[in-house]
C-alpha cells in the first residue's frame, strides 16, 4: 500500500502519529521558505508542511511540483498552529510535517481550471477531458450520489423478493417507440442485431416462465435527439414486471420506494406529503400537459362557452367545435402593478417561437374589464367571465383560441414561463401526481395516421370489446404515467396478455396478424402457454436522479455522458472504421454526390 489514510480521514484523534498519504497537488502555497501543500484525493484534503529545517532534500522536491502531480508522503500529524485552523476543511485540526516525499507521476498543465466554477468551462471541453473534469467535488459527487442511489435502489427491491433478472443486450429489431441502435452480424451476413429500448419482451417471457416479480436496473438504447432530459444514445431505467397482482399492488410497490428513496437522498419535500391523482383529460385541459407542475395554481380555465356567445365571427367560428378547438385562460393576480406593456408585448414575442400567432390578454381595472375586445360581448356575458375567472383588480388573463392540441401546447409552456419569471416555484418541493386513462391511440401530427400513443403491449379498458368502438381516439388504456415536477419519470400498465387482443391492437393501426407474428414471434408463440395475468412499470431513473439533485441538465448525472451533439468527444465516439472491419461485415459505404 502506498498509503495508510486518505487524505480525509485524518483528524485530531492521529496527532503525532506516522502516517503515509497519496494523492493530487490541489494547490500548493509558499511562505516565507516553508511550502504547504494541500493534497487531494477522492476523499478530502489534507496540508502537508515542507520546511527546509525538518527535512532540506524534500523541501527542495516539493519546490518543483505543480498542480496535478501525484506524489507520496511520509512523516508526523500535527496539530496546526492556533489561528490557522480552516473550519471548511474536515481535517481543519491537523496538518502533516514531511520528512519524505516520492514523485508518482508528473502532470501537464490542465485544459481548464480544476475548482467549482464549472459552468464557466464549455461543456465539450469538460467532457473531452472528463477523467480531469471527474477531479472537480461537484462531479464526483454526482458519481458517488448515483453509485449510493442505484445500491440502495437495487437493495430495496431485492429485499422485496423481486429477483434481479439480467436481460440481453443483442436482440431483435422491434417497432416500439423510437428508432432502434442496429448492430450488423459477423455470422450472419446482411442480418442485424438491434440494442433494446427497452428489456419490453424478455421480462413478459419471463412472467410466462414463473418469474412473477422482476427488476432490472436496465439499460436501455434509443437512436433519439438528446435533450436536456433525456441523454443520448443511451439511458437507464428501474424495469420491473409483476404476476398475479392488481392496481393497488403497482401503485404501492412504486409510492412507498417513492417516499423511501426521498427521505433518504433528497431534502426536497413532497409536496403535501402526498402523490396526487387525475387523469389524462384532466391534466391537459386544466394544465395543457400531461405532465402538470403541482407547486404553483394558475390553472387553465375553460372560456369557450362564453366566447360562443360573442359576435366576433374568429371566436364564433372556433368555438362552434367544441371537439376539435378550445378557447383558453390564464389569470395572473395582480399583474398589472408588475409589469410594464413593454413586457407584455415581450411575451408575445415568447409564444411566437413556439409557433404562436398572436396573444391575447385583458385586465380588470377599477373601473371594470378593459381590452378591445368588449364590444363583441353583452354585459352579462363579461359579467360571467369576470366570475368565471375570480377576477379582481390588476388582474390580467391571458387567452388563446384553435385547436385544441396547439392551445394546450402554447398555455403550457406559457404557464411554466410565467412561473418562472415570477419566481413561482418552490424548488425544495416535489409535487408527484399519477396520470391515469391514457389514450391507446393518437393521430401522427405529420402523417395524420392512427398510432399507439404510448406502449404498444398495454391493456385497452374494456380489453378486447374496446376495438368495438368506430372512433380509435376514444379508447383508453390501462395506462398510468408518474410525473414529477413537469417531468415524466415512470410509466406503467397492465399488460395485454391475451393474444387475440394484441394482435387485434396492431390491426386497428393497420398491422396484419402476420406481422405481429414476424416482430413478435416469441411473444405470440410464448401467449399459447397461458401467461399470467401481468403488469408493469419502468422508471426514468436519471431523470429522476437529475430532479433530486437540481440538475439543469441529464447529463451531469453521468460518469462519462454523451455531448448534446450525441458525441462522446473524450473517446471520439462515433468514429469512422476500417475498410477490412467493414468488409468482414458484408458492408460497403457509397457517398452521395
């Protein structure tokens, strides 16, 4: 051993004990001839005293090294002299006098500044250097936080008799969600291997194989954009499936390692101690968003009815559907005192970028509703709206009126922005809530096709007669999503078991029976042996990290994280190959002119 402590287990309990440590110059200082060091390893930091009158030969060493060298020393704790203690330092109380010292290895100057102001270096230069980056407290302490947060994760579950099931990594192609990772076969000319997006299959076969309770700290890989909530190329999920049990038994499993998991690596507090409830509908008309923030009001409020009444021929002509549109607002208390029209016309400018035409909005003042639009409505309509909304004096609405998936988008951002300017947001809570009903179905925004909104293997309400129905937008699934703080971070269902019902699924989006049979042949095959009644759930367990650690973006989470540009820019990933690796594989490029 190179060492007898680390540098941050040394207190006053070792004075004048001989110690040996190793690590990293943190920083070195001299004064007046003697040379301090603090010595720095994964632990803490420790000041080593270099004086020429103890020991000249090491002394004259440490006077050649610099930030980042890796050195070994040898000699007496002390206490530090009175006045010199650093209450910011867990070895505040001692100090360690050199008689020895050993040079491990020397470093170049670092590409960047090693300290807490990380946000000052560029992202990519971080990431190309993350081996140094990594020597920064903060990002270490993210590693170990998420090194401490998986142990206890996988703990709790197996402590639950839920047996901890590795699935493959090289399977089969799958239309799921996003577009697969493709892995070209050596063996096998011209087939591919596909990376997971999830362990979807292999943990429903295991529920056919008597694994009734499983989980996973599962890997998952989707060839999808990156984004400041979702990493690239690959991420990792609490991956669980469950025999023979009913809601209340998913929603327990998940709600008590939600309370457990918090009180023990998060001083946030849940918001009411509680995890709320609503269903798809819900959230989206009072919300805009599937995802709701819980930690602040200002609700969506339905104004439809009222603007149907108006003689203004836009309002008029979009509130007549009341299926298709919806006419929207948003109250502000007070407003008015805050900010300026400057302002007001700047959120304009906010919504535009989103792909917003215009933006509406009206203040109450003490002389009654102002805005130029009151001439389209009668007294008594302007009246309801007034109580409708509660308005009160300095109170400003803000509306929109179209179709209803684009105004629910516009009012949710809109909503988040507002909060955020005003400070809204109470960052030491976490506001949970079930999204339940889903719909089964949703149209493509660019095809204008029928699709699977969610997962593909999910229940419909009502199972098979639920395809009975002649709209396909109407049926829902047994389908629940947790959110958090805006953010999705667990989805689950009850899982369509029964293969008549999966295959009949896939054929009201216009897949054959033989289809189902291609992609999902051992699936099929496996459902003729009575598969048990099973459910499912699969947390987003960075994201989830990332939220409890008041990251700004996932990748921070990470010990060695992909760029935004989906690039891991230290080992030059992804990165051209050889003629003869390509050949072996059957493969050739052709460039386009």
């Amino acid at each position: 051993m190179l060492r007898t402590h680390t540098c941050g287990e040394i207190t006053k309990k070792d004075i004048w004990k001989k110690v040996e440590l190793s690590g990293w110059v943190s920083n070195r200082r001299d004064h007046w001839g003697i040379i301090f060091i603090d010595l720095r390893d994964r632990y803490w930091l420790t000041q080593v005293v270099f004086d020429p009158e103890n020991d000249k030969k090491s002394h004259a060493l440490a006077d050649s090294f610099r930030s980042e060298y890796v050195i070994q020393i040898k000699w007496l704790v002390r206490p530090r002299p009175d006045g010199q203690n650093n209450p910011n330092l867990l070895t505040w109380e001692i100090e360690i006098i050199t008689n020895e010292v050993i040079l491990l290895s020397k470093s170049k100057t670092p590409p960047f500044e090693i300290n807490e102001h990380h946000n000052k270096t560029n992202e990519e230069v971080r990431y190309k250097y993350r081996y140094i980056d990594l020597r920064r407290k903060y990002a270490l302490d993210n590693v170990i936080y998420r090194s401490n947060f998986l142990n206890f994760t996988r703990n709790w579950f197996l402590d639950r008799d839920f047996l901890d099931v590795q699935t493959p990594i090289f399977t089969s192609s799958s239309p799921e969600w996003a577009r697969d990772f493709l892995i070209p076969s050596r063996l096998h000319q011209w087939k591919f291997y596909a990376l997971p997006q999830a362990p979807q299959q292999y943990k429903q076969l295991l529920m056919v194989w008597w694994i009734d309770k499983y989980f996973q700290i599962a890997p998952c890989f989707r060839d999808e954009d990156p984004r400041a909530d979702r990493h690239a190329c690959e991420f990792y999920q609490i991956d669980c499936e469950m025999s023979f049990v009913e809601q209340k038994d998913v929603f327990d499993v998940v709600e008590k390692y939600i309370f457990d998991v918090v009180s023990k690596y998060s001083d946030k507090k849940i918001l009411e101690n509680k995890i709320f409830s609503m269903t798809h509908a819900e959230a989206t008309e009072k919300y805009g968003s599937d995802k709701p923030d819980l930690r602040y009001d200002m609700k969506l409020i339905d104004v439809i009815d009222i603007f149907e009444r108006s003689t203004n021929e836009i309002f008029l002509g979009i509130a007549k559907d009341k299926e298709k549109n919806r006419i929207k607002a948003i109250k502000v208390t007070n407003w008015d005192n805050i900010f300026s029209k400057t302002q007001m016309k700047n959120f304009e400018k906010y919504v535009r970028q989103f792909g917003a035409k215009w933006l509406w909005y009206f203040q109450m003042k003490e002389d009654g509703l102002k805005w130029p639009l009151n001439k389209f409505f009668s007294e008594e309509d302007l009246s309801e709206l007034i109580k409708l909304i509660k308005l009160e004096i300095w109170d400003v609405v803000f509306f929109w009126a179209w179709e209803k998936r684009l105004v629910c988008d516009y009012m949710w951002r809109f909503r988040v922005h507002l909060a955020d300017i005003m400070n809204l947001v109470n960052k030491d809570e976490l506001s949970f809530c079930w999204i339940t009903d889903f719909p089964m179905f949703e149209e493509n925004e660019i095809t204008w096709k029928i699709d699977f909104w969610h997962n593909p293997f999910s229940m419909p309400k009502w199972w098979i007669k639920a395809f009975d129905k002649e709209d396909l937008l109407e049926i829902e699934s047994v389908q629940y999503d947790l959110t958090c703080n805006w953010y999705e971070i667990l989805s689950w269902s009850i899982r369509n078991h029964d293969v008549e019902a999966l295959v009949k699924a896939f054929e009201m989006i216009g897949r054959t029976k033989e289809e189902v049979k291609e992609k999902f042949w051992a699936m099929y095959r496996a459902f003729q042996y009575w598969p048990p009644p099973h459910w499912w759930f699969a947390m987003w367990i960075d994201r989830f990290m990332m939220i409890l650690k008041n990251e700004q973006n996932i990748r921070e989470i990470y010990a060695f994280p992909k760029s935004w540009k989906a690039q891991d820019v230290m080992m030059s990933s992804p990165s051209v190959v050889d003629d003869e690796q390509l050949n072996k594989l059957g493969i050739k490029i052709i460039e386009e002119e």
